[in-house]
C-alpha cells in the first residue's frame, strides 16, 4: 500500500455510532437518533429548545396540513376529501370573513365576502355538511380559525358531531381562540378586549372538562408577524397574550398541570431560515420556564407545542411563481426548528384563492421535505451549531425582555386597550416598509432584477357566482323549518348566562341545537358584552 493511500486510511478511521439510527441518503452513512449539545440537553428534555420528542420525526413527520375552505361547506367538503387523498394529514378550516366577525351570510355587511376567503358557518346545518363523510377519526388534527365566535363555533361543532353520532374523543380538534391578538394584528374582533378574553377561556374551561384530548387555544403570533412585526414581537406579544388567558384559567381552578400538554404556539415560519428555526427553539425554551417556575406545571409537562405556518407576508404578487420556492425554504426553517404541526402557503395567494393545482403543490412541498430530503433523519439537526445557539438565547432574551415591558404596563389587554402593542407593530411595518423600498431588504423579483416585461397574470381561481344567495338560501330554509320558540328560549338562556358572568357554552350548545344561527348567538352575546367599535367595518376592509 502506498504512503498516500495508508494516510487516507488513517483519516478515514471514524468509529460508527454506538447506536445508528437511519442511514443518511445516497451515501448510507449510519447515524444516531440524535446529536448531544454542548449544553448536553438532549431532545425531549426540559427546557425543550431541541424538541419536545425524544425521536423527533423519526417515527412520525409532523402533521401537514393546508389552509383550506371557501364558497359553500358542500365544496369546501369536497376540497378537503381531494386533500385527504392527496395525503394530507391535517384540515385547516378557514373560515369567511362574516363568519369570523359573528355575521349571518343574510346580513348586509356580509355581501361580497361570502365564501370569499373561506366557508360560511351559519349554523349547525353547515358544519354538517361541511364534515359529511369525513374520516374524522383518521384524520390527525382539524383545525380552524375561529376567534371572537370561539365560543359560538365550538357550541356548533359539539352540536353537530352529537347530531352524526360521532364520539368527541375520535375528533381531533385544535381551536385558534385567541381573539387578543385580532385587536393590534388581525381585526376581526367583536367584543371589548376583557370580554373577549373571558369567553376565550370559556371555550379552555369547558373543554378541558369535558373533551381533555381537544386543543382549545393557541398563542397565536403568527399575525403579529403578518401586520409587520419582528421575530421578537412575534414571540412576545403571543407570549403576554397566552399569560393573560392562563392567569384567568388559573383564576376559574382550571388545572394547568392538566392543561399544558394540550398548549400550543401559532407562529409563522419565515425566510431568514437559521433565525426562524432559533426562534422556534427559544420560544419553546421560554414557555417551558413560564410553565414551571411560573405556573407550577412539573417540568416534564411543560414542552409547549408549535404549529407553525409558512409566512404569506413574503410572497409576492410579482413573478408569483417566485414564491414555490420561498414556501420551500420556510417550510424547511420550520422543521429545522422542530414544529410539530405545518401549514404551507400556497404559491398564487397573492393574487386570490389558492387553485388545486397550487393547493396540492403545497401538500407535496411538504411531503418531498419529509420523505426525500432527509431532514427527519436526525432530531434537531442545528443543535450545537455555535450560530444556532447563540441565536437561540439572544432571541430568547429579547423576547422576555419585550413580555415584561408589556406586564409592566399592566399586561395583554391593558396594552391593548392603551394602544401601545399596535403602535409597536406599526412602527415594525414601516421599518420594514422603507427597507424594502430603499433597496436594503432585498425581494427578488420586485426590487431585484425585476423583469422588465413580466407575463401577464390570470388568477384561475374564480369564486362561483350562486355561492353568495346559495347560503342566504339555505339560511332562509333553516329559519322557516325550525321551532322558533324553542330558539327565543334558547338565546335568553344565553343572555342570562353571560349576564351571570357563568361559563356561557353550555347554553351556546343549547342554542346551536335549537339551529339558532351563529350572528343570533354572537348578538346574543354583545348584548351583554357590548362591541367594540367597528370591528365589522374595519375586518371587512382589512382582509384574512
């Protein structure tokens, strides 16, 4: 053997794992489960920055899931069936503008956004139909949008899964109910911040009394990023928000220890691939502090859990095609950052509703992350990386640091109703705005190389004509084949629990039951809570 050839033998003297795991890709080099960290913390271990699974996704990917919903529950259905045999392992319910802000597809303000940017729920009738043949007990998680109606929507799923006798402990539910966040980042609110945030815990409080594997709630910071936050904002204000609702469910004897595991963050996942998977650590770290030494939750209970959803803020309108590629990449910062739910952006966004071609690329987008380019083949791959970490505890840092600025103005509703958390985020928006227009925070395609002739854009997405009067239809029908007095009855009773300060989704199932409409219950509701100034106006003109 020559000299070189016996060096090369030397350098090549690498023992295998104790313990291999997978074989990584072409090259079948075999690899433990996990990597330990210079801290020595191990994924699965508290504080939780790698990961709050031991194996991570080596036994499971993370849940995949798709924004989805528009024109009628009937095609949304059908939508989410195509999705399903696509291999989608999540539904998002999106839900239409007038339904998130309590409205009735009959009332006047409702015209022109029925169905628009996702499906009418009017009633319990809808939500039949919108799960009609539906394998709900396969199907890892459901989810959906609704905030300020958190309440009223829960009320009418429990109706309609008692109407198609479906046991409630097969139904995976997770509930966005963070209706703080609509004031400073989203606008679809209804009630006066203190209200909202005691009906949002209705919604915690009775599900964790009686549907415990339900997910009733999520920290939702996602949109805080959407309105033009930071990294940071987004952490800390879904942060102060999530301790406003687990303070008051800690006041009402919810059993937080109990609560936890079913706790989730909402965050978006960005371009800046390395911070956004730091940040998903941090934010972890930070929660798990905050559920032990806060709260009192033993440490072992205190990984908060990540759904995360690609950035739509980031895609552009200009050369959408552009943005196949940016969802790939923010797809991959989430998992990166150890996510255990995914949804992904759908590349014509920008300019309407996403088409199925486009749809289905994005639950292919995460399935080619998943199955071809081994990224699940090690659990928290970035951990140790000096970059990685040190992100990780400066995001960390400023992240506490901007929680405790909002507790010391009182906390989540007091900045809200002081106006400084939207202040805040406007003053990010334009930072990021005069960036972009300066030059200094680069898009491709619209401030760099922009093409001087581009190819005209044809959305092909077309919302059908009838869905607006269909739904009036429908509403129509319901209200002249029900009991009207048993739905009178109803309502008072909801006006009376609220009045009592009570739990108030027990009579809102009541009332769903009878086929009150959603907009009867929420004006039952605002009957008592008030509204909060034109939050009808103002989300209408705002958009999703």
């Amino acid at each position: 053997m020559s000299d070189l050839a016996q060096r090369l033998r030397a350098w090549s003297a690498i023992a295998p794992p104790a313990q291999a795991e997978k074989a990584t890709g072409s090259a079948g080099l075999p690899l433990p489960a996990s990597y330990a960290a210079p801290s020595g913390e191990r994924p699965g271990q508290y504080p939780f920055a790698r990961g709050i699974a031991p194996r991570g996704y080596l036994d499971e990917p993370w849940v995949m899931g798709l924004y989805s919903g528009y024109a009628s529950p009937k095609e949304t259905n059908a939508r989410f069936k195509t999705l399903l045999a696509t291999g989608q392992t999540g539904l998002s319910i999106a839900l239409d503008l007038p339904t998130q802000i309590g409205l009735d597809s009959d009332h006047p303000l409702a015209q022109g956004e029925i169905g628009k940017v996702g499906v009418p729920i009017n009633s319990v009738d809808d939500m039949l139909a919108l799960l009609d043949g539906l394998p709900v007990d396969k199907i890892r998680q459901i989810r959906t949008t609704a905030n300020a109606i958190g309440p009223v929507f829960l009320a009418i799923v429990v109706a309609a899964l008692g109407e198609l006798g479906i046991d409630p402990s097969t139904f995976r539910l997770l509930m966005q109910n963070d209706p703080l966040k609509e004031y400073s980042a989203r606008g679809t609110w209804i009630f006066p911040p203190a209200a909202s945030l005691k009906l949002a815990v209705d919604v915690v409080e009775y599900a964790q009394a009686h549907h415990p594997a339900w997910q009733p709630i999520q920290f939702a910071g996602y949109h805080v990023r959407d309105a033009g936050g930071t990294a940071v904002d987004e952490v800390a204000i879904a942060t102060a928000n999530g301790l406003a609702y687990l303070d008051e469910a800690r006041a009402r004897g919810v059993a937080l220890d109990a609560l936890a595991p079913s706790l989730f963050l909402f965050l978006s996942a960005g371009l800046d691939i390395f911070e956004e998977a730091a940040k998903f650590r941090a934010a972890r770290r930070l929660w798990a502090k905050l559920l032990a030494d806060h709260y009192g939750v033993p440490k072992e209970k205190a990984a908060i859990r990540i759904f995360a959803y690609t950035l739509g803020g980031a895609l552009s309108a200009r050369e959408p095609a552009n943005n196949i590629a940016r969802i790939a990449y923010e797809a991959l910062a989430a998992v990166l950052g150890g996510v255990q739910t995914l949804a992904t952006s759908s590349w014509d966004e920008a300019h309407s509703l996403p088409s199925e071609e486009a749809a289905n690329l994005s639950v292919r987008t995460q399935q080619i992350l998943a199955y071809e380019t081994g990224i699940a083949n090690v659990v928290d791959p970035l951990g140790g990386s000096t970059y990685v970490e040190d992100l990780t505890d400066r995001l960390e840092a400023a992240i506490a640091q901007e929680v405790a600025a909002i507790l010391e103005r009182g906390g989540a509703v007091a900045a809200i109703e002081d106006g400084s958390i939207e202040a805040r985020l406007a003053e990010a928006a334009y930072r990021d705005f005069e960036a972009v227009q300066a030059g200094t925070k680069t898009i491709v395609g619209v401030n760099f190389k922009p093409r001087d002739a581009e190819a005209g854009w044809s959305a092909p997405f077309k919302l059908p004509p009838a869905v607006a009067q269909e739904a009036i239809d429908a509403l129509a029908g319901l209200k002249a084949k029900r009991d009207p007095a048993m739905v009178t009855v109803a309502l008072a009773a909801v006006r009376q629990v609220a009045g009592a300060n009570a739990n108030t989704v027990p009579a809102l199932i009541a009332a769903a039951q009878a086929r009150a409409t959603l907009g009867e219950m929420v004006d039952a509701l605002a009957s008592v809570y008030g509204r909060q100034g034109a939050a009808s106006k103002r989300a209408l003109e705002s958009g999703p």
